[in-house]
C-alpha cells in the first residue's frame, strides 16, 4: 500500500488500494498535499478527480486546471533569468575600456 513506511515514506504505490478512494467532500482534504501536489487527480481514469486516501496523492503532477500556479512560478523564474542576463551585459559594458584613453 505505502512506498516504504520503515523509512517513513507514506507515498502510495501504483497498485495501491487507496488510490481515488477517498471523501473529497472532506473540509480536511485541503488543495494540495505534503508535497504541494494538487490534492484532487484522476489516477484511475474515472473521468473526475476523486482524493486519493493519506497525505500523498500518488500522481506527482498537477492537473492542467491546477497547474497555474506552477506555470506562474516557472514565468517569474525565467524573469529572474532574464534579469540576470540583462545585469551582466550591462556591467560587462561599463567594464570596457573605450579607445583612445590609455596613456602611454
């Protein structure tokens, strides 16, 4: 059913019972789970998305409905990128010594 609950791992397996089993009416269930995976996902193809029992939801990957907010994050690191790129050619033109002003 679990992963490896030795080591504390609580992740469902693939085969496991407790996939799309469980109340998502629940007030508990919350969006997402301990992983900050979307709480709600279709693993089992019913054609809606049921909650999977326990902290973890087995599918890693958000659901296109609930993947703005990952597609937001991936926005605003490509700015930072962007920004970055910006700054160093920037200071690598301020860095150039222009011709004529060495002294001999």
């Amino acid at each position: 059913m679990f992963a490896d609950p030795a080591s504390g791992n609580y992740h469902l397996q693939p085969n496991s019972p407790g996939i799309d089993s469980g109340d998502s009416s629940a007030a508990s269930v919350g969006t997402l789970d301990l992983d900050k995976n979307a709480r709600l996902w279709d693993a089992k193809s019913f054609g809606h998305a049921v909650v999977d029992r326990g902290a973890y939801e087995l599918n890693g990957m958000a659901p296109p409905e609930a993947d703005g907010l990952s597609q937001g994050s991936q926005f605003y690191g490509c700015l930072i990128i962007l920004a970055v790129g910006i700054v160093l050619v920037l200071v690598m033109r301020t860095q150039k010594k222009t011709p004529g002003n060495h002294s001999s």
